[in-house]
C-alpha cells in the first residue's frame, strides 16, 4: 500500500497550536463527558455525584 493512500482520510495538521487545542479538546470528552466502564457506565459527574448523595443520606 502507498503512503498516499494509507493516509487518504486522515487530518493533517500543521499549526502545533491547533494540535494542542484539538487534543485538549479530546481529553475533556475522554476523561468528563462519556461514559466509564469502571464507574458503571456513568459520566464522571454522575458517579460523583451518587458518592456525594450516598454520604449525605447517611
């Protein structure tokens, strides 16, 4: 396979700046707004928010 067409699709970037913001961008939906596995399948907020809950029942 070419190199041309391996990456035929894929975003090129070229401004480090714009690569920064894309990727904290990414980071904020990976780790703060989908879902967790581990936390159930809840958003971090959620889980948190049912730990906070749970000990104000208590």
């Amino acid at each position: 396979m070419a190199l041309g067409s391996s990456l035929h699709g894929c975003p090129l970037y070229f401004d480090p700046s714009e690569v920064r913001i894309l990727t904290d961008e990414w980071i904020e939906e990976y780790n703060h707004k989908r879902p967790h596995g581990s936390l159930g399948n809840m958003i971090p907020f959620e889980w948190k928010m049912n730990i906070i809950n749970a000990k104000t029942l208590k």
